[in-house]
C-alpha cells in the first residue's frame, strides 16, 4: 500500500490531464485498492457503488507505449535480434560486447507472447552458434510458444549451430541469398600448454582426490580415456542437437546427421531443409505481414511438418492461405486431422495448461506454467485456480500507467548491461576455448 501514498497525494485536489474515461478507470481502481471508497460519480454525474467500481477497473486494457518494449513491433511483428556468439545467463537484455545471451531473448520472446498487440515474432540472426548450455532448453520454449503466435527467423546472413538449433525451433526460416545455415554439430578445444611452460621454468603440479578430478586440465597432454570420454559426450551432444532439429522442422533425424555439420548458403540451404524461403533480408517482415493477412486464420502449430488452420468464421469454408514464393499452398478446405491425436506428449500437455478455463485471466502465469517440463496441467490447474482472478492486475496496471505521469514508476525496470573492462573481455575469451560449443 506504501507505493500508492505519493500516488494518492498527486491525485486528489489537483489537475489531471487525462481523458475522463480514463479518469474513471484510473479513480475506481484506486478506490478498490484504498478500500475505504464506497461511491465514485464521475463528470457525467454517474454513480457507481463499489462492485461497480471494480467492474470498470477490471475492465482496463493498456496499449504497450513502444518506450516501454524491449523490442521493436512494426505492423504487429515484433523483431528481435539474435546477434554474434550465444552465451548462457548473460545477464543482459539485448546483445552487447559481441554476444546475445539465451536469458535476454526468453524474457524477449516471454514478454512479446503476453502483449496483445504483438500478433507474431521475427527473429533477425546472425550468429555462428555459441555454448550449448541454455541452447536447447531456449528452443524447446520457442517451439511452445510457436503454438501461441508465430515465430519466424530469418538468416540475415547467418544461423549456424547453436544459431540453427534457434532457427529450426521456429515456426518458418527464412534466409538471405548469401545466408549461411547448418553446421548441426558440436566441438570442444583442449588447450595444452605443459611445452610453454617448460620453457619457462614453471612446473604446476595439481593435488587432487578424485581420480577424474582433473580431467582435461591445460598442463599436460588428454590420455586416452579422457579423450575417448569427451568424444563420447560430444557425440551424444550432437545425437540430441540433431534429434531436436529434426523433430522441430519434421525431418528425419538421419538426414539431419548426414550433413556432417556441414553448412550450406541460401538456395542450397533450402534444399537441404536447413531454411524454407530465400527472401531479401530488407523485405522479410513484410513477406511475414503479408503472409499473415493473406492467412487470415488462427495457426495451430503441429511441429513444421503441418499445420492446420481453423477459421475465424466456422460459417464460412476455410479458404486456402496465399502461397509465399517457394511454398506450396495447403489446401484447408479438406478435413483436417483430430488435433487430439496429432498433439502428443509435451505439445499436448502445453496446450492442456493454456487451454484451461482458470488460464483465462491469468495468461502470462500459464505460459510460464507451460514453460515447466514438469508441470502437468493437473497440477496447474490447481494453482490457477489459486490465483486470484486478473482484477487486482488490472487495477495495477492503470494505477502503474498513471503513476508513470508522475514520475514515479510503481515496477521495477529491468537494467540492461553494465561496461565490461578490457581484462574481463580477455579472460572471457580464454575461458571461452575450454567451453563446449556448437
């Protein structure tokens, strides 16, 4: 309640420039929130009692302003950049310092599937990959929320790796002529400076208890076991990078090994299923704009391979989708399959939790929900139901948008990154040649 005390003194006895039927929302709500204001008559002279007052509080609906996105939206499209090396937990918003940390595009993606003028998402990369490490829990998400809006990338001019694990993730790839793809599969460097330092007079000897304790450590050259180990781990690395992709875009994970990491540009990348489309980089959004007005229908994603499209209109047959250059047009006009029976496993207990009645009101708590592997829709059920229903949100919000007015923010921003010095860039990029990557 503290919060709202410079609030309440801002707002009472003093001149607002707001339009009244905001003032109407804006007052019933912080009457609800006060809890000792039992009538409102607003400039018509109305009167509303309290139940009605949080009626027209819970009735408020902000419009995002586009300084307060982490993103920029263009027609409802909402573009993110995935730029330079991937890392995990970089604890930064947007890419900075040459790398793009998988937390800043979730919290990205997360905030883009709860704003409901966001209608699909654009993922502009360019990367050659990065750790492996918070990679592929990224796109698991991705592919969650891609049965929530669409989610297209484009490689303009590159997605390789780790890149391309993001990429096949999505709903529909899209490259440049000069777009570089592929490269599923994995590498790890094993530094041994045990020679150097022998010309330098310095002998590092390591105590340890653990007879694997020091595995691949810099001062002497891997032992076979230890090498057949990490080969083993990489192996397996790349066996489950290649799965993924393959269940992502619907192909056969043997194909996908086939390529042996090689990569591929623009046309040659299509054919061998790594993108769908070469477009131009600068007209990518507007052939996705184009492509969802053309479509017209809600998307229900089923994993690349197909996707059935339900009408707005059930009076009225489903008309097929314009086709985008290189595409086949799907004909919707025949029976589709039961979405009960193509939704298996992990898709169907996703779209369990987000279709629950208690969902309703509580969105963006059901999406994070959704996002637990280990969360079965039972057991969301129950703690939606908890929750109380999205009034007391609501009336957050227009008391936050007001306070905004004053100044005074009522949430907490989220900072983006600090300066890194020229000694931590240097350290970073030794460690980085002992961390596995993709």
């Amino acid at each position: 309640m503290s919060n709202y005390q410079h609030l309440i003194t801002k707002a009472f006895n003093q001149p607002l420039a707001v339009q009244p039927a905001y003032a109407r929302v804006f007052f019933s709500a912080l009457g609800n929130r006060m809890g000792v204001i039992n009538k409102l008559v607003d400039v018509d002279g109305n009167e509303l009692d309290a139940d009605q007052m949080q009626l027209e509080a819970s009735s408020y609906r902000k419009s995002r302003a586009a300084a307060t996105r982490s993103f920029r939206v263009m027609d409802g499209i909402a573009i993110i950049p995935v730029s330079g090396s991937l890392v995990h937990k970089l604890g930064a918003l947007h890419p900075y310092s040459g790398m793009t940390g998988y937390d800043g595009l979730l919290t990205k993606l997360s905030e883009a599937m709860d704003d409901p003028e966001v209608r699909g998402v654009m993922l502009d990369v360019d990367s050659p990959g990065g750790m492996v490490s918070g990679c592929f829990d990224l796109a698991d998400i991705i592919a969650r929320y891609r049965q929530i809006k669409p989610i297209w990338s484009l490689g303009y001019d590159m997605h390789c790796s780790a890149a391309q694990m993001i990429a096949s993730s999505c709903s529909r790839r899209l490259i440049t002529q000069t777009g570089t793809a592929g490269s599923v599969g994995v590498i790890m460097a094993h530094a041994n400076i045990e020679k150097m330092l022998e010309k330098q007079g310095t002998e590092v000897t390591l105590i340890f208890s653990g007879k694997h304790k020091a595995d691949g450590n810099p001062y002497a050259a891997l032992p076979k076991d230890v090498r057949e180990k990490l080969q083993g781990q990489l192996d397996a690395t790349r066996q489950m990078f290649a799965s993924k992709v393959a269940e992502y875009m619907g192909k056969d994970v043997n194909d996908i090994l086939a390529t042996e990491a090689e990569t591929f540009e623009g046309k040659a990348a299509v054919e061998i299923g790594f993108a769908d489309e070469v477009v131009n980089g600068a007209d990518a959004v507007a052939v996705m704009i184009e492509h969802l007005d053309a479509q017209g229908t809600t998307t229900v994603d089923m994993g690349a391979s197909m996707t059935t499209n339900v009408n707005n209109n059930a009076a009225q047959p489903t008309q097929p989708a314009a086709a985008l250059p290189g595409a086949a047009v799907q004909d919707t006009t025949t029976e589709q399959p039961d979405l009960s029976a193509a939704l298996t496993g992990e898709r169907q207990r996703v779209l369990g939790i987000l279709g629950l009645e208690e969902a309703k009101g509580r969105e963006a708590l059901a999406n994070q929900l959704a996002a637990m592997p280990s969360m079965s829709v039972d057991a969301a059920k129950t703690l939606l139901a908890s929750v109380p229903a999205a009034v007391a949100e609501e009336e957050t919000t227009a008391l936050d948008a007001l306070a905004t007015q004053h100044g005074e923010s009522l949430t907490t921003d989220v900072s983006d990154d600090t300066e890194m010095s020229d000694d931590d860039k240097a350290v970073g990029s030794l460690l980085s040649a002992f961390l596995p990557q993709k």
